[in-house]
C-alpha cells in the first residue's frame, strides 16, 4: 500500500499593510484627525502650490446634494459630537469641495462681499456662484493634521472677529492658525465639527445663515448648526 501525504498549499495574507502617505502643505488631502493643537502651535513652512481646477479630476464636477432628512436625536455621552472622530467617520474627499450645512442642505458655504455664509446654491446656479462655494481642501496651514480651505484665486478661508471671510496667505503664525480647522466627530456619521485650531473649544456654526465661531454648547441646535458635510465641488 502506497502512503500518500497531502500538504496543505500556504495562503496569502488577504490583508496588507497599508503605506502612510505625507502631504505638503498645499496637497488635497484625507487628513489622520488629532487632538485639537494648543494655543500658539503653528507650522511655519508655506504652503506649496497646488493643481488648478482645470487639472482636477472630472470625478469631482457634480451638483448639489439632495435634500437629506431632519437630523437625529441629540447622541449620548457615549458619542458625544466634539470629540475626535473614529477612522470610519472620515469625510471622503477629492480635491475641490462645497461644504453643506446638514439641518439645511439646500444651503452652502458660500463667499459673498469678502465674507463665507450659508447660501442656497444649486447645479442650477450661475457659474460665479457655484464658483464662490467650491474650496479646494488642503493640509492645514498651521496643523497637518486638519484642514485649511483654499479658493480657486488662492485666497483662503479664515475667521477674524470670529466671522468666516476669506483673505490671501500673508505667511504670519496668526493668519495660518486662523485658517486651520480640525475635524471632530458630530451627531451624524457622515457629517464633521470644525473647530479652530488656535481657539480650542470653539467651532464653526452657522446663525442667521453667517458662519462664526461659537463656544461648545449642549443643545440640539448647537450640535445641528455646527454640523457639515464636505461634498463634491458644485463649480
């Protein structure tokens, strides 16, 4: 009688490490979310230049979003909004962004007069318009970590007086920490927080359709009026 011995062939490894990738500070990026930065951190190395609209992907040129529903009940303190969001939660994003509010989805970012408010713009909109509420999200200017919003003529989202407005890289500390935002979790998993990263505490919120940054509150308007979602770019 002949023995015949079987051997188990060997199996790949399904699941393979994933390389980190290191992005200047002008490369449209998914930033790894962090701890807000204390007061007085900053990066002092400009950002680098960035591909213009024209070069984006096609992928990216999309409408509005429909309209979504109400948002949900104020979280538990289990997932409480503020805090750092898990991996999960990561906004996907490309290149060039409009940024919606949740509890009013017909309503974006929108720059008007030199300041960023809550506007209603559509893929129906004029293209000056629809140009005004696309931002190109980049590394933060300050932080690497978060986010800074970049205009197609290069001027960037800032908050002074604590009002949103847009202005041009004067390279200070001041300006790149006014034009850093970090990530934090909010009540919807496909939405974010922004909070200022040389105001820890504060984030931005929307009140009369002006975008500012308002202190921490523990209120279901607070929670919804600071909640957003970064969405393909409507220019």
């Amino acid at each position: 009688m002949t023995a015949l011995a079987l051997q188990e062939p060997p199996t790949e490894n399904s699941a393979r490490e994933r390389t980190a990738r290191t992005t200047g500070a002008g490369e449209a990026i998914v930033p790894t979310v962090a701890p807000a930065a204390p007061v007085g951190k900053s990066g002092l190395s400009s950002p680098q230049p960035t591909a213009s609209k024209s070069e984006a992907s096609s992928d990216s040129q999309q409408g509005g979003a429909k309209p979504e529903p109400e948002p949900e009940p104020e979280p538990s303190k289990s997932t409480s909004p503020g805090k750092k969001p898990p991996s999960s939660s990561k906004p996907s994003t490309s290149s060039w962004k409009s940024v919606q509010a949740v509890n009013y989805p017909d309503r974006y970012w929108h720059l008007r007069s030199g300041v960023i408010q809550l506007d209603r713009v559509s893929s129906r909109s004029g293209g000056e318009t629809r140009e005004d509420s696309t931002f190109q999200v980049v590394s933060g200017l300050s932080d690497s970590s978060c986010y800074s919003f970049r205009m197609e003529d290069g001027r960037y989202a800032r908050h002074q007086n604590f009002r949103l407005r847009v202005d041009r890289n004067d390279g200070s500390k001041l300006f790149k920490q006014d034009a850093t935002f970090c990530p934090r979790r909010s009540f919807n998993s496909d939405a974010i927080m922004l909070e200022s990263v040389n105001y820890p505490g504060r984030f931005l919120r929307h009140r009369d359709f002006v975008l500012r940054l308002d202190p921490m509150e523990n209120s279901r308007l607070y929670w919804s009026d600071t909640a957003f979602r970064l969405v393909d770019g409507l220019a």
